[in-house]
C-alpha cells in the first residue's frame, strides 16, 4: 500500500510503500537471477572490498575493480551477457520515475545490492552513466536502512533518511548528481529476507 511521498529536493522524493505490491514477485526474480549471476564482493580501484555484495541485470552490469569502475555488458564472473531485466522491474521503476513527472523512462541496467548488518555504501556520486537526464530509481526490500542523501558536494552534510520495506527513492533533474550513500545496516530480521536488504537500483547507462 502506497502511504504517501516524501520530498527531499527537486526532482528527488521518498515513495513510501510504493513497491510493497510487488515485493515478494520482485525477490523471486532477484533469486533467479542469482542462480545465473552470483553475488559478489566487488574490489574498488584502490583496492578496497566493498561490504554490499552486488550483481546486475538488463543490458550490462555496474562492475568494478583494479582498473576502475565502468558497465560491462559480459559478467566478468561467468563470462555470459547479465540476466535480462524482468518485466516486473520494468513496470515499478516505470511507475515510480512517473510519479516525479520523469516520462518516459527506459532503464537499460538494474544494480542489485544485498546488504547484511554492517554493510554500508560511503557517500558518492552515480557518474558512469553516458548521461544524467534520466533519474535514477532506488527500490528498499527487506531490513531497513538510513538513506544518506547529500548535496552536489562530497562535503555538504547529507540529509538522513529512513527506508523501510517496499520505500522507494527517486531523484533525477537538478537532483541527479547529487552525493548519496547508505549508513551500516543494523541488526534485524525480516519476514521474507532475515537479516538482509536487497536494494534495486535502476538507471540509464548505455
């Protein structure tokens, strides 16, 4: 059940509840396409394991390592093209990006992150998309968390946000570059996820 829209800044707001209906179809497809695409602890360029294991679907997958970060259409893991995107992810990042007046919208990737207590994501910026006129839309299953939604500085103090099951953030416009993170995901247990949150992040990359 939709509770209601939270704004942050112009062009981003919080959609309280927004994915709640598709949550447990949402989580089957995630399974499946971790069957196909595994989890993974990325390295960063300076070396660093990130602590949210992450896959991808769609056109190409977010990847990173010694060399960089980048979109790579092959999963460097299996060899093989990333899982298709589900019609399901589809229709919610769709429906979502059209309530902040952002349509059409046609997201060719979709980040998949699974978070344990402890895991977090520092502040940055989504910068390897060939463009920023498209928003990007964040999907929260499972454990809650606190959204860090900052400035268009690394140093502007960031708004803290709390997601709870079926929230899903936009932010697009004169919002798109802006700095975002997720704190250390506490303790918990989840009905349909335990001690885990998946995030789906949809975008524009290619």
């Amino acid at each position: 059940m939709h509770t209601g829209e939270q704004a942050l800044a112009p062009g981003a707001a919080v959609l309280r509840g927004f994915a709640l209906g598709y949550a447990r179809t949402l989580l089957a497809e995630v399974e499946r396409i971790a069957e196909c695409a595994p989890f993974r602890f990325l390295t960063t360029p300076g070396g660093y394991t990130m602590s949210v294991a992450m896959t991808n679907c769609g056109l190409a997958g977010w990847v990173s390592d010694r060399t960089g970060y980048r979109y790579d259409p092959i999963d460097p893991l299996t060899g093989r093209a990333w899982p298709s995107m589900p019609e399901s992810f589809l229709a919610l990042a769709r429906e979502a990006a059209a309530r902040l007046g952002f349509e059409p919208y046609h997201p060719d990737v979709c980040l998949i992150n699974r978070y344990e207590p402890g895991a977090r994501l520092s502040l940055h910026q989504d910068r390897d998309e060939k463009g920023y006129v498209d928003p990007i839309v964040s999907v929260s299953l499972g454990l809650p968390a606190v959204f860090l939604f900052g400035g268009a500085r690394r140093a502007d103090r960031p708004e803290r946000i709390p997601l709870g099951h079926g929230d899903v953030v936009v932010w697009g416009g004169p919002s798109r570059l802006r700095f975002h993170g997720v704190m250390p995901l506490k303790e918990g247990h989840h009905p349909l996820l335990g001690r885990k949150r998946i995030n789906l992040t949809f975008r524009k990359a290619l």
